[in-house]
C-alpha cells in the first residue's frame, strides 16, 4: 500500500482540491466552492469541523479529500460526520479512504466522539471502498465507523 499524508485543507490548496470537490458536486462554481470552504475551515471551528485532504507521500497533488462536522446524537451521543468523501488513484483508491478514514479516528477522539458515520450518496462510486476500508478498520480501531446511504432525489 502505498503512503500518503492527511492534513486539514488549507486556504492556500482551495484551488487545487477543486478538481475533486468536483467529483462529489459536479455542477459547483470555483467561487462557490471557495467561499464554502472558506467557511468550514475557519480556524475558530477547527475540530468541530473541518475539511481533511490526502496526498501522495511522492507527489504534491491532491488526491482525496473529506468534510467532517462533530454533532450530538440523541442515541449515540456525539457524532462524527463524514461526508463528501472522494478519492482518485487509477491503481487503489481504497488506500487513500483508508488513509483519510484512519485521519478520522483522531478528530472524532478530539471532539469526545465515539462514532464516525461516513454519509455517502447511493450509488456512489467509492462506495464499495468505503466498505472495504471499514472492514479493515472494525478490529483496528477504538471508533466505530458506519456508513449512513442516502438516496438521490
């Protein structure tokens, strides 16, 4: 598997993340995309929400990427949510979920959360990766990740 960083967006990246952002909300305008970026990664909300990216440990691009909000729950208390995750390698997007679904763990543990719940719209692409990426975490790590589909309207 091959490495990769996650780090918190930055305001300086916006433009280069906005390829992928793409892929998630394929009709949003750069100036939209920034101004709500610009908004979740606001340092005065770092932690309770934020916008993870990933890329290659050999390469300066970025090549995965995934909102987080922290929220109480009546059930299961607070909540890290998960959403607008994408991923782009030709060979192995699962590794780089993986790598941002591992970045999660540590966020949820800052923000007393006990659950991620990674929301994915039906259908999507990534979707069977997710899977698998949860699948390898079940017995490796102290949050529970679940996965919330929704349906297109």
């Amino acid at each position: 598997m091959r490495d990769y960083f996650v780090e918190p967006l930055s305001a300086v990246s916006l433009a280069s993340a906005y390829p992928l952002i793409r892929l998630a909300a394929p009709g949003i305008a750069l100036a939209t995309w920034k101004r709500q970026a610009k908004a979740v990664i606001d340092k005065r909300h770092r932690g309770a929400k934020g916008i993870l990216i990933a890329r290659p440990a050999q390469r300066p691009y970025i090549c995965g990427m995934v909102w987080y909000r922290a929220e109480f729950d009546l059930v299961k208390g607070r909540v890290l949510h998960a959403y607008n995750l994408v991923a782009i390698d030709l060979l192995d997007s699962e590794a780089i979920i993986l790598h941002l679904m591992l970045a999660l763990g540590p966020v949820a543990r800052l923000n007393g959360c006990v659950w991620v719940n990674i929301i994915m719209p039906d259908g999507c692409a990534a979707s069977k990766d997710v899977h698998h990426a949860a699948d390898r975490l079940a017995s490796a790590s102290a949050v529970a990740h679940c996965l919330e589909v929704g349906f297109a309207a």
